[in-house]
C-alpha cells in the first residue's frame, strides 16, 4: 500500500475543498485526488449563500470570500430591454443571518480560498491524480493514476465522492442518478459590458419565453450573463459560438448590447437528477456526484457544501470510534431528503421563469415585475424568500437526530436560530468544532447538576454554556421559561426541551 489515510476524497471542486476544510478542523487525516492540475480558473458559481458564509466564518473564511465579491442588493426587472419594476434586496434577510444577503463571487476565486485554507494547515490536493478504481471492504482501497501514468495504492477508512455530474464513485457505486434533463440550452458569459442601467443591481430581462440575468461582477462594467437557447434550438453544446450568444441576447432584449469584451462563455446541457442514495458500505457522495439540478436560486455548490459540512463530523465521531454506523446512515437520511426537496423547487422556479404557456409568461411578463417590489416588504414574504434561497431554512426536523418537546418556535433539527444578545452575534460563542449544550435561564444549580452529568459520561465531547433568558432569546426560541438546547456540530438542533433533567439528554445522546 503507497498510502494510508482515514478519508479519499475524490475531487477537489468547492464541495471537495471544502469537506477537506472542515476534516481540517476536526483534525481528521485525509488525502485529496484530482485529475486537473489546480483549482478552477472559470467563474462557474457565482452565487453564495448566507449559510455558506456562516460556516465559512466559523473557520475564519468568511470575510476574506466577501472582500472578492460584490452584494447583490437590487434586482431590477426588464422587458425589452426597459426597467419595469425594482426590489430592494439590501435588507432580505437582516435579523435572520449575520450575512442577510446573496454574494456574487466567481467559483475560481472561491475555489482558491479554500486551497489557500487547506495549504495553510499544512496539507495539500494531489493534482493531476486521477481515481481510476476502488474496492469497498473492511477499508477502501482505491488506485489513483498519477501524472507520469503509473498507479498509487490508496487505502483509507473511508471514502468521499466529490467528482462531479459524471461521479466514477456513484457509478462504481451502483447508485443511480434519476431525472430530467432540461429540453433548453443554457449560456453563461462573463463580459465587460457598458450597461445603461447601472451596476448596483442584478438584472433580469423578460422576454416572452425567455429569461436573461445580468449579474455585477467585482470589477468596473463586469459582468456574468446567463440565458437559454429557446426550445428546438437543434446545435449541440460545442457547436455553437460567442456570436450566437450574442445574437440570442440582444434578440431577446429587443436592443443591441455594448459588450467591449468576452472573458468566458460556455454553453451546456443542465438536468435535473439525484441519487437514490448518499452512501454504501464506507463510501459517500457529496455535491455535483449527488444531485444537479437548474441555476435557478444558485443552490448547487453551495448544497454541495452542506453536504461536506453535514458528513464531516459524523465521520470524525465514527473515526474517534464514538458513534456507530447509525449516525453515519443519518447523512443519507439527511442529505437525501434536502436534495429531493432542492430538485423541485428549483424546477419549480425554473418553470416559472422560463415558461412558455400563455397564462405563465402574462404573470411573470407583466404582473410579476411591478408586485414583486412590494411583496419583500411584508416580512412574512421576505423571511421566507430568504429562508428558502439562503440555505438557512433547510431543516432535518423529523428525522432519526431531532428530538425533544414541542412549544418552541424553532424545531429540533432546524439550524440554530441567529441572533444577537448585548451586541453580541450567539455564533461567536459557537465556533469550535463540539457538540454545545446551551442552558438558557438555568439558575446555577441545575447548571452544574447537569455540568456533573454530562462530565462524567461525555468527558470533553461536549461545551456547555450558560445563557441569561434575554429578550433576544425568548423571540428566537418562542420560549418564556428555562430551557436547553443541545446543538450538534454542525450548529443544528439535536435535542430541544423545556425538561432541564439530564436523563433526557443522555438517553438521546447515547444513542448513536
Ligand atoms: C455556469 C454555471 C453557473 C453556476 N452557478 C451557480 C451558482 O451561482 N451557485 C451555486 O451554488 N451553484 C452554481 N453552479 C453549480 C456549481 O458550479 C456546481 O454545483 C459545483 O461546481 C459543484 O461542485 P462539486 O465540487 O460537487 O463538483 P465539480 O465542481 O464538478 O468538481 C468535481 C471535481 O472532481 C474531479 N474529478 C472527477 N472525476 C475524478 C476522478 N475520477 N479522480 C479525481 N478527480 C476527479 C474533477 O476534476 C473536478 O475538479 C453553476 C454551474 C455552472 C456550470
């Protein structure tokens, strides 16, 4: 055997570089293979959500990925090329996430980062490696081709497949990938464009049964296009040139566009698929290997992410031999359902935007532009906007890890409620890489009962804090009285009660 390790990932894309980041932070060994020979050059995914950028500020990542890109605050509405309608996007999701909004940076850029993060500690990518095979037993095995053409042995604990819409590890698998695939061709550009109606806003032009966005970039009169070919366009993806692009946009826009430079383009076939499972035996698949479906909301990298973020500290426990296969079954479980939820919605979003049926394209044409404005202002409408497309709201309510009682506003197995106490964000106090039990409102002989309890059965496995029953907290948790919170590594809620007896606790803690 050439080398040993505890994880292979297979893949060094965002949602590879990104589980490394998060082993990383649990101290867990593993070697990464890819068969390019750097990070990314191209723009790809522009979008990043909020909970993206949580996570990342949990590593210290987080302000250093804003710096390179640029907020998206507006989004005006076009048709023929004329500004129809405006929304203010600068205050979508303030009070619900310390980063309230979408930021637009290139997937190039956001691809070094991480690298840069991975470097740092000491470890690095295998570059222009590629994972030709791989033999799932009482460990993985796993040949790697290597640059000069001759194999490296790889064996690992377990293995992760983070390679792409045409994984290897899913196909090896067994697994399959159902779905659709989008009758449309796509476009995307990058470009440097002088656009007449400013750079402070995403914009979005309406033509009859197509939709164009315009996305600022960082950088003066940059900017990312992205469209369709409409339906029975007969080119294949490679056939078709810049021009054509060109031409469709300015067709659909029903004016001409003064684009001074072309950075990127590509044109591609987008589908709409998942797994019909996260894992088998010791091997897993996250990201692009796991589900893809159409741009609409840019969910795709950063669910890819949240893959990684979930998998990671189950694999630590299970590799410190402190959790069973039962936790590490929970990412199916988890995962799966997130990704058949993400599959409809975004069909759903992208049906409406690109729908060629009468009644579809009057709405979305000629009412959509002039009320969506006005919806964001009731916070009902906004909170939910931004819950959906910020990643936030995802929920593993009701699954095997959420327990508790009823009667709080959030559910155990939500995302730990954001907010701010003294001035101070909560998450500050929640970045180590542990199980918390938050008591909040506890009086100080019940903290250290429960102290004494968890001490003497988890050691150090888990931080405990105690917090006053402030304001903030009440309207966060709907809860008036005292009560605990245990929160998983990945900040969401394992177990929620009003109940402050460690025997409860315990009894869901053991098990896994
Ligand atoms: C034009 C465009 C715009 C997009 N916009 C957004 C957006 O705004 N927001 C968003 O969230 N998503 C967006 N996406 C989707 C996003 O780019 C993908 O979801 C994301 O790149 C997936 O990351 P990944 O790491 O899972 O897969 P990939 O990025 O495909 O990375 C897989 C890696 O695995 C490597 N690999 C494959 N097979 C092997 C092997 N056998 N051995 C070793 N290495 C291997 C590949 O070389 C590759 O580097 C967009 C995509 C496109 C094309």
């Amino acid at each position: 055997m050439d080398l040993q390790t505890d994880i292979l990932i297979v893949g060094a894309g965002p949602t590879g570089l990104a589980l490394a980041c998060q082993l990383i932070r649990y101290g867990v060994r593993f070697v990464i293979v890819d068969t390019k020979d750097s990070t990314t050059p191209f723009s790809r995914a522009i979008g990043v959500q909020a909970r993206t950028l949580e996570i990342y500020d949990q590593i210290g990542l987080a302000d250093e990925l804003i710096s390179l890109g640029h907020r998206a605050e507006k989004v005006k509405f076009l048709k023929d090329g004329v500004v129809r309608g405006e929304a203010d996007l600068s205050e979508l999701g303030v009070g619900l996430s310390p980063f309230p909004y979408v930021l637009l940076v290139e997937q190039g850029l956001h691809e070094k980062l991480l690298y840069q993060y991975i470097r740092d500690n000491d470890c690095d990518v295998l570059w222009q490696h590629e994972m030709v095979s791989f033999v799932d037993g009482d460990d993985v095995t796993a040949e790697v081709r290597k640059p000069d053409g001759s194999t490296l042995s790889i064996r690992a604990k377990y293995l992760v497949g983070c390679d792409g819409a045409k994984s290897r590890v899913r196909r090896d698998l067994g697994l399959t990938f159902e779905g659709d695939t989008v009758e449309r061709l796509f476009y995307v550009a990058d470009v440097e464009l002088n656009w007449p109606h400013g750079h402070d806003a995403l914009q979005i032009n309406l033509g009859e049964d197509n939709l164009t966005a315009f996305f600022p970039l960082k950088g003066e009169d940059r900017w990312r296009l992205v469209g369709t070919f409409p339906e029975g366009h007969k080119k294949d993806e490679g056939d078709i040139l810049y021009d054509e692009i060109e031409r469709q946009i300015e067709h659909d826009m029903g004016s001409k566009l003064d684009i001074t430079k072309v950075n990127w383009f590509s044109v591609y076939n987008v589908h709409s698929r998942a797994v019909n499972a996260f894992s088998k035996g010791r091997c897993f698949v996250a990201g692009d290997a796991a589900h893809i479906h159409t741009p609409a909301g840019a969910q795709g990298m950063n669910t890819g992410i949240q893959d990684g973020y979930n998998l990671a500290w189950k694999l630590a426990l299970a590799l410190k031999g402190k959790a069973d296969g039962a936790l590490l079954a929970t990412y199916n479980e988890e995962r799966l359902r997130n990704a058949q939820a993400l599959l409809k919605t975004t069909d759903r979003v992208f049906e409406f935007a690109a729908s060629d049926e009468w009644l579809v394209s009057v709405v979305r044409n000629n009412v959509f532009p002039y009320v969506f404005g006005t919806a964001l202002k009731f916070d009902i409408v906004k909170n939910e906007i931004f819950s959906i497309v910020s990643q936030i709201g995802i929920s593993y309510s009701g699954l095997k890890l959420s327990s508790g009682t009823d009667g709080f506003a959030v559910e155990p197995g939500e995302r730990m409620p954001w907010f701010e106490a003294d001035g101070k964000s909560i998450y500050s106090s929640l970045t180590s890489p542990a199980f918390h039990l938050l008591l909040f409102g506890a009086d100080s002989e019940v903290c250290s009962g429960l102290r004494q309890a968890m001490r003497s059965k988890w050691q150090d496995d888990i931080e405990i804090q105690e917090h006053p029953l402030q304001e903030a907290v009440k309207k966060a948790f709907g809860c008036e009285s005292p009560f605990l919170v245990l929160l998983r590594p990945d900040n969401y809620i394992g177990y929620l009660s009003d109940d402050l007896s460690a025997e409860k606790l315990n009894e869901y803690l053991a098990r896994y």
